[in-house]
C-alpha cells in the first residue's frame, strides 16, 4: 500500500509541475514594488531595513557579515531587484528557504561541524526585536547534501531559541514532550524509580527512545541517553527530523532524528539563576547558568564554554495530587457490570505497619506499638481479597514518588581555528548528575508464620492462640519503621571530539572528519534491602534452652551465627542489630558504557546537467561501544536479596559504515524547480552482519511560495547495549488477570538477548509547505507519515504478555509463573525479543505567522507571532505473529504504545527590544485506559494547559518568569507514571540574567 501511495505522489509532484505553469504568469503581473531609502552601512543593519521595508523573511549568520558594507539602495524597487542592489560588490547571494525565507549566501559556504546547509522553515522575520537565533544560518539534518538551495524531501521541525524558553522547562528533552510529534516515555516524571531514574531522552511518536537518534552539532555523543546533560545557555536551536534517517545518519533514526545545535559564535558572558516551585509548595527547583564566548586572533579563532547547575527537590509524595496517590486497577465483585475499576485509596488488606493476622482465630487484628492486639480497621473488601478501597493500610503507591528529585551539573567547551580554507576544532563536556531518595518499604503480605511459641509474642496473645488450639498463624507486615527501601545514583558522563571541516577548489567541494570518545559511569546502589535468608533466620525466634531469652532459631546449631532475632510485632519494636542483620545496604554496581566515534565526509558539485549542478556527499563512518560492570556486591552477585539483584553487564559490539547521497535537479523552470534525491549506506555490524538502508526523494518548488516533498526510505536498528547485554532487571506492577478476573501485583523480570536481529523500517513521507508571497511572514505545513517495522525489538510489559498469552500466544505463556491457591501469576519473564511487526500513520500540521507590528502602525514596536503544531495518529499496531492490537486512543499509563488521536499546541508570543510575552495551549486527545480490558471508567477526557510567560529587559539584565498549567488541570486516575498528560499541576518559575 505504501508503494502504491509513493508513486501517486511523485505522479502527482510532476503533474502539478506542469500544470503549474498558467499560474506562475499571473504571478509575475503582480510583483510588488516597494520605496526604498537604505544608505550605504553595515550590512547586517542594511539587511534588517530590507526586510522591514519589503516584509520579506531574511536569515542570515552575524558573524559572516561582520565588517562588511552594502551598497546605497534608493527608489522604487521590487524586492528582489533591490537585494540585488544592496549586495552587489559584497560577493554575496541569496537563495529562498523552504518557506520562503531569504538566506543570505557567503561566497564560500560557511557551515556548522558537520551539519549542512539546508532549507529549513525561518520563523521569524529580521527586526530589531528578533531573537538572536533568527539571525543565524539555517541548518538542516536531514541530509548530508550542503548545497545552497537544495530542500531535503524529509520533513523537518525547527524548535528556535524563542521556543526552547517557553514553559522554562529544566532540560531540552522536556521542551521536545510539549512537541506534539513527542511522548515523555522517560522523565524525572514518569520514570521516578529504578536504573534510569530522573533522565530524559527524546522520543520521536512514542516509537522509543531507542528509535530516535539524538545528536550534538551533528554527530553522536555519550550524554544522547540523557539530555539533562547539554548546558541550555548554548542551545541555539534544535532541528527536528520527524522521518526515517537511517541512509544519512545511521542505526537508530527510525523515528527521527533529533539535532542541537550549539552558537558557535557566541560572544560575551551570560549569567543566569532561576527558581521554580508548584502551587502545592513542592517540587522546589533551583539552578544557576553561565556561557562565555569569544573571538581571537583577528576573528580567525573562537572560543565557548557553558556550565549549568540545578537541584530539583523532586515530589515524593503522590497523595499530594489528585488521582494519583494508591490509585490502582481494581477487580469489581462478582455480578458487577465491568470486571474492573480504576479506584482511589486502594491499599493493602493483607498487611500493615504493625502486622496484621490474617489466619485462625485473630484473624483481622493488628499489632499496636506496645505488641497488644485491636482490630484492624478495613475499608471495602471483597471475601479474601488482598487489597481493599479504603481503610487504615497503606499501598506501594503510597510510598513511591510523583517526580524523582535530582542534581546536576554541566559544563561544556569548545574552540574553534581557521587556517586558510579550514577550519580546525575540538570540545569536551562533563556531566554529573546524583541522587538518592526513598522508593518503597520493604513488605511481607500474608506469608509469614508465626510460632505461638515465638518469645516476642506478647502472653496474652499466646494465651489466645492456646485457648483457640492454634499452634501457628499467618500474618503480612510493612516495614516502614525499619525505613524505606532507597534508591542511589551518580552518573558521570564525559565526552570529547575533534575534527576539520574545510574546503578546496575555490570551495567546491567541501570535506568533513572527526573522532570522538565519551564514557558515562553509572554508579547505582540499593539501600535498606531485606536478604532473603537472613530475614528468614531473624524471624523464626526460639526462647534460648539456657535463659529463655529469644534467639534466633538457627544459634541452636551454629553459635557463632551473626543471626539477632527481630520482633515484628508492632510498629519500632525492633532491636537495631536485628535490623541491620535482616536488611542491608550492600546492594551496588557500577556500569561503564563507552562510544567512540568516527567518520569522514566529501561533498560537492562534481558536474552540471540541464537543469543544473548534480550534488554528492560521500562518506564513512565507525563507532565502537561496550559496556562494563564493576563493583558488583556479592549479595547481588548470590541473587540473595529478596527483590531487586543487580548484576554485571558486560557486552560490546562495533559497525563500519559507507555512505553516498545524490541530488539530481530534473526542472529549473520559474514555475518549478524539480529535484530528485538518493541515499544508501552499508553498515557492518560485529554482532549481527552486513545490513542496507535507503532513502529516495522527490522535491518540487513551485512558484517559490510551494514545496511539495516525497520520500520513501529503508530504515534499520541494531540493538542496544542494553538490548543485547542486560543480564536481569526488576519491575512491579499490578496486572488484570483474564484467568482468575482478578488484579493484584506482580514481578516482572527483564533481561537482554545476545541473538536479537536488527530491526527494519519502511517509512513513507509526503508532504508540502506553503509560504505565500502575497501574505509575508506566513507558513504552512502538512506531512502525511507511514512507518512500518518489521522485527521491532521490544521488551512486553507484564500485562501484555499475560494478555497475549490469553490470546493464544502460547510461545508467551512459558513466560508465566503461576502458583498458589488460587492460581495467581507470581513472576513474569520478559525478555527483549523481536516483534514481528509495528505500523503506524498519521499527519504532521504546522502554521506560523509573523507580523511585525510597524505594518499596522509605523509607531508600533515589536513583533507578534503565532505557531500551531497538531499531530494526528489515526492507527498504531503490534503484530507478534498471533494477535494483532491496535494502540491509539489507549491512553492509560501501563499501555506499552499507548498513545491519543490528537495531540497539539498553540502558541502567541510578542517580542520587542525591551519586552516579550507569551501564551500557549497544549491539548492532548482522550480515549480510555485501556480497550482490552473490560473496565468500569475506562474513559480518559482530553486535556487542555494553558501556559503564560514573560520577560523584561533593562540594559543587558533580563527578569523573566512563567505559569504552567495555568488552571491546575488534574491528570486522569493514573497508577505509575502517566506519559501523556501533565502530573505536576501550576507550576511557577522565576528567574534573571545579565549580560556583559
């Protein structure tokens, strides 16, 4: 269907050419002719009075125009004459961006480390009130062809300086989840526990982090993992690449492909501080920033360096906001209309902080302080159920974060040489990022047996249990006195490069190369864990034969035992020694990942046909990455802890690459300019062999004002190191259980698999951008997406496996441990495997406008913009060779792909010399929780937030400030962690800088 859907199109792309041609006539009878009375000045002020008097759009890099002169401009002109005029003598040209904005042309294309010139979309006119960032050369990564004028056939979203500031969101890959083309999979938010606590990677439409290739100034680095790692005072802009990469870039741009890009020319020194809290009073955030850059040696060399600091209290208590808390899936009584229920308060009815007896006789009492006995107050319960809505107990909902606290700090660097036609550079950054806070306490829910000749239990009790002929009872404990479980980490994470871009034969063709080197140490430990077999040993309490005291049973036959009998009855009762033999915080690893990089690149224009200069890039490239543990405790290493073991990670692998890219111009007409492109890369892969990827493309601008764009590429992934290598990981979860019709909680194990093949892509692009000339400053876009994977590598969570199991995968049912009376899964095995197949569709819209306010009225300063983006996902499926299951519109948190028909945002924004402000609205579709399960409010309502800003500046100091979530909309019920819509609440930020 998608083969059938490309050549329509490029059908269509020549077609419209053709008939293009009537049109483009009448265009031209109307050509604007505008006033003119620009005197002979720098060219940079030159240019901004061009783009005032014509409302045309103009890019252009300060750096390049510094010291130079334009020539006078008088009288009446069209704008295109007058631009002649103004540049002539200076050397340079100008070609028009995809959206029809003028980028000024040096006569050497100048260019970034290893990003090429494009056409890309130009927000914001020149003015005196533009963002710095408008000024810059536009840059594109979706491909390795860098001749001025070409457009990429694959869609590109450029996020400027300006829209990095919205929200003041505390780390890049935060800023990308307001993208509607982004999912938060991974955030301090949604992943408040566990090994990747508090990092944020991007992950282009809910495909994975993994499927989203991120890069640094156009190349791979360590800290891709984690944007939280690049210092935001050096973001210029990122570029955004919403189609399948994989020909220009390599394994990994499945999805897309991500690219900050830093400013290079900075010049001068920025100080910053900011502070944030919600309008609950938590979730404090506090940070410093500062970037210094500068010129030397006569303007041949430049350095920068950037650092930033922030300390994030995190939330750690979810009762603090509405429907999270001990939310939990909950199985209604039988006879009601809907199996389940999403219910409020759902806390445990087999245990408690004292202990509670849930067999025999004292059944339904709990332990106080003092070891006596009351009846323990239960809320709505089903016969034997475990869990109840209400009551006196507590939940591990209750005990885990709403948003996991963290510190980091950043540095960056960068210099820069040019000698004659090159241009030398090199760059490093440090990462550190730390935290350690408490997940959940410890707990036993009705499985242990207690002894009525137990010398902690209280005689009164004992007395009880012989007057009722008990010789034993069962009981469930939570040991929050004895402290929470507590999760610690400290990632640092170092990366430099270096490498030449520069040019020969009078700059026709230009060259590229670089290696770099980054290692980021995850330092991990678990803290306060109870080990199995001590735990056993410290409860199971005898009265010694030679004083009665209690000791532990095992001191009967090895006196020399470190064993201390613990008394779990009633809250602090405990002796500290038995403790500390029960629990331990000995749980810890240390896991070394390295990624050295490099490649070479040749581009140019090696000859000319009809319709003008073929372009070619070619190029190899290598990478090398391992993984290794260190510091592995022997604990872990016996697996004797009762939950969470870790364990060595060790594995690596390596992939030479070769690739070549063309562009051939077909048409060069006024009413069209006609452009075909390819790609094909080689990759050799040390693990699993030899793989192809590809990329066609077909461009058409028509009349300047349209271009339409097709493409249609084979995109490959190759798995992680974590993918292939993760020997075990530990996750729980509650599940709906469609053999016992029942929800409880459960353990999921993960791991890694060495024989995982790679993945392949299909993805199919088609798309046009609108910039009419009779309306300057306005764009319009729309890309219609189709990515199909075949052998997608992916890891089941514990309800799909249970449930795809239940619906006739057997290969998944030997993933399933079941025991105990009534037939409950215990444990889940969840390796990574290859799927057989993932399809998705959808479309891409965006619309911007500028407007600058002097074409109202010549006394108004400043400039308003507005920019719509809105993503429609129609279908989203998996295939494992059974079961097909459709994903969209499953919005619950615990849906692996899960993601809402319509996601987008609106933003309105004024900008002048001395004061901005901004608007934006963010919607997120509804749906339900999740369509496989039969649940009572498994509705989800759409969400809309509403975020105000604003900014003052006073003689280079800046006070700025920001609502998000205005409103204080309340998330749905969630159980985890919600992907999908805001948890935070209101949310208020505040902050200043000064420049020198």
């Amino acid at each position: 269907m998608s083969r059938h859907i490309f050549l329509w199109a490029v059908s269509g792309v020549v077609l419209a050419s053709t008939m293009a041609a009537p049109a483009r006539a009448a265009a031209q009878q109307r050509q604007q002719t505008y006033s003119f009375d620009i005197p002979a000045q720098d060219l940079a002020s030159a240019l901004r009075t061009f783009a005032r008097t014509s409302r045309q759009q103009v890019t252009f890099s300060g750096a390049m125009v510094r010291g130079r002169k334009s020539a006078t401009v008088k009288g009446n002109h069209e704008a295109s004459r007058a631009l002649d005029i103004l540049l002539s003598g200076t050397g340079f040209s100008v070609r028009r961006a995809d959206r029809g904005v003028l980028v000024l042309v040096a006569p050497q294309a100048t260019r970034m480390s290893a990003a090429p010139v494009q056409d890309t979309p130009a927000s914001l006119p020149v003015d005196d009130g533009a963002d710095e960032d408008a000024n810059a050369e536009i840059l594109v990564t979706g491909s390795r062809i860098d001749r001025a004028g070409f457009s990429a056939p694959t869609p590109t979203t450029v996020v400027s300086g300006a829209d990095l500031r919205l929200g003041n969101r505390p780390s890049i890959a935060q800023v990308l989840n307001d993208l509607p083309q982004f999912r938060a999979s991974t955030s301090p938010v949604t992943n408040f526990s566990g090994t990747a606590s508090g990092s944020s990677p991007a992950d282009l439409r809910g495909l994975g982090s993994t499927r989203t290739l991120t890069l640094l100034n156009g190349r791979r680095f360590t800290g891709a993992g984690d944007l939280n790692t690049v210092p935001q005072a050096l973001v210029q802009r990122v570029e955004v690449v919403t189609g399948g990469a994989s020909a220009a870039w390599g394994s990994g741009a499945v999805g897309g492909v991500v690219n900050i890009l830093l400013n290079e020319t900075l010049d001068g020194l920025t100080l910053g501080a900011t502070a944030g809290v919600s309008s609950r009073g938590d979730a404090e955030r506090y940070g410093f920033e500062g970037s210094f850059g500068t010129s030397f040696a006569g303007g041949a060399g430049h350095f920068m360096i950037g650092a930033q600091y922030l300390d994030d209290k995190g939330v750690l208590d979810r009762d603090s906001r509405r429907n999270l808390g001990s939310t939990t899936l909950y199985t209604n009584p039988t006879g009601s209309a809907h199996t389940y229920v999403i219910a409020r308060d759902v806390n445990y009815a087999d245990a408690s902080i004292g202990g509670l007896i849930t067999s025999g006789a004292l059944a339904g009492q709990t332990f106080n302080s003092d070891g006596t006995l009351r009846p323990f107050v239960f809320g709505v319960r089903k016969p034997n159920d475990s869990v109840m809505i209400g009551g006196e107990g507590t939940s591990l909902r209750d005990e885990t974060a709403l948003a996991a606290p963290h510190e980091r700090i950043n540095v960056y660097a960068r210099a820069s040489f040019e000698i004659g036609d090159a241009k030398l550079w090199i760059d490093g950054s440090y990462s550190r990022m730390s935290a350690q806070y408490p997940f959940y306490a410890e707990s036993n829910r009705n499985n242990i047996t207690v002894s009525r000749d137990n010398p902690f239990l209280p005689q009164a009790v004992r007395n009880q249990l012989i007057a009722a002929g008990q010789t034993s009872f069962r009981m469930g404990r939570v040991f929050e006195d004895y402290g929470y479980r507590t999760f610690g980490y400290v990632r640092d994470t170092i990366d430099a490069a270096i490498g030449i871009d520069g040019s020969f034969a009078d700059g026709k063709w230009r060259y590229s190369a670089y290696y770099g080197h980054g290692e980021l140490g995850d330092d991990r430990g678990y803290l306060n864990q109870k080990v199995a077999t001590n735990f056993a040993n410290a409860i199971d309490v005898v009265a010694n034969p030679l004083g009665g005291a209690p000791i532990c049973r095992i001191a009967l036959t090895d006196p020399t035992t470190a064993c201390r009998p613990l008394n779990i009855f009633g809250e602090g009762r405990a002796d500290p020694a038995a403790v500390a033999y029960a629990f331990s915080n000995a749980a810890h690893v240390k896991n070394t990942t390295k990624l050295d990089t490099a490649g070479v690149s040749l581009r140019g224009d090696p000859f000319s046909l009809w319709a003008g200069p073929v372009s070619i890039a070619v190029g190899a490239e290598a990478r090398w990455e391992s993984i290794t543990s260190s510091g592995l405790d022997p604990l872990s290493a016996a697996r004797a802890f009762s939950t969470f073991n870790f364990s060595n990670l060790e594995g690596a692998f390596n992939v030479k690459e070769g690739f070549g890219e063309i562009a051939v111009p077909l048409l060069d007409q006024d009413f069209s300019k006609l452009e075909f492109s390819a790609a094909a890369r080689y990759s050799h892969y040390s693990n699993t062999g030899s793989v192809w990827s590809w990329k066609l493309g077909l461009t058409d601008r028509i009349f300047d004002d349209l271009l339409i764009r097709v493409s249609r590429s084979r995109d490959i992934r190759s798995g992680s190191l974590s993918e292939l290598f993760t020997l075990r990981s530990t996750t729980r979860s509650t599940i709906a259980d469609p053999v016992t019709q029942s929800s409880y909680e459960i353990i999921t194990y993960g791991g890694g698999n060495s024989m995982l093949d790679p993945e392949i892509g299909q993805t199919t692009t088609i798309g046009a951008t609108y910039s009419p000339s009779f309306i300057p400053g306005l764009n319009l876009s729309v890309d219609y997406f189709d990515i199909s994977i075949k052998g997608a590598i992916a890891t089941l969570g514990g309800q799909d496996i249970v449930s795809r199991c239940f619906n006739g995968n057997t290969a998944l049912c030997s993933q399933i441990v079941r025991g105990g009376p009534n037939n409950r899964v215990t444990e889940v095995y969840a390796t990574f495997v290859n799927l057989a197949e993932y399809k998705t569709h959808g479309l891409d819209f965006e619309a911007s406008y500028a407007l600058p306010m002097e074409t109202i009225s010549a006394s108004m300063p400043g400039t308003l913009r507005f920019r719509a983006l809105a993503t429609y996902v129609p279908s989203l499926t998996t295939y494992d060779g059974i079961t097909k299951i459709q994903y969209v519109g499953d919005v619950g948190e615990a849906v692996p792909f899960g993601t809402p028909k319509w996601r987008g945002s609106l933003s309105v924004a004024y900008n002048d010399e001395a004061f901005s402000a901004d608007a934006r609205l963010r919607y997120v579709g509804g749906g339900v929780w999740n369509h496989l399960l039969d649940i009572e409010n498994n509705a989800i309502s759409a969400r809309t937030y509403l975020d105000l800003g604003a900014q003052v500046k006073v003689a280079g100091f800046t006070l700025f400030g920001s609502i998000n979530n205005v409103f204080d909309r309340d998330p749905p019920l969630t159980t985890t962690g919600q992907v999908h819509y805001d948890q935070m609440g209101r949310y208020f930020t505040a902050g200043a800088k000064v420049n020198f």
